[in-house]
C-alpha cells in the first residue's frame, strides 16, 4: 500500500477539558479517524501534565488499526494533569 501522508492527532487531556469540551474532543477525533484514506500514516498523542502515543510508533491506516484507535478515543477522559 502506498503511503500518502501521516497524521498526528495531539490531543489536550488536561483537566481543564474536562466535560463538554472533551466529548466535543472525542467525537470530532472520531469523526477525522473515520475520514482518513487508506495507506495514511496515524498516531494519537496525549497531553496534560505528561503525554503517551496510542502507537509506539504511527500505524498504516486499516481495519485493525482504527478499531485500537476508536476504542482508544472512547475510553479518553481529561485525567492527564
């Protein structure tokens, strides 16, 4: 598969985005996780006080890899600090 592009998502989990802004996060992540096309290069990194990757390193776009990302997006919460 040809690669296209890569696409960082950085998101902001520190508690001030606690409540409506965080479920306007996580759907709007959603939304973008769903619209990439194949072959694109995606990773998710959090922040707060610390940060974490979803993937070590960023995954090609697939079945697999969005189900992990999706799942991932659905457990988020403002709890990095």
């Amino acid at each position: 598969t040809q690669v296209f592009s890569e696409m960082i998502f950085i998101v902001d989990r520190s508690g001030s985005m606690s409540g409506t802004k965080m479920n306007s996060v996580k759907e709007t992540l959603q939304m973008f996780l769903r619209s990439l096309p194949e072959g694109t290069l995606f990773n998710i990194v959090s922040f707060g006080s610390s940060f974490s990757k979803l993937f070590p390193e960023s995954r090609e776009y697939n079945e697999k890899s969005l189900q992990e990302a999706t799942d991932h997006v659905t457990k988020m919460s403002a709890n990095m600090g």
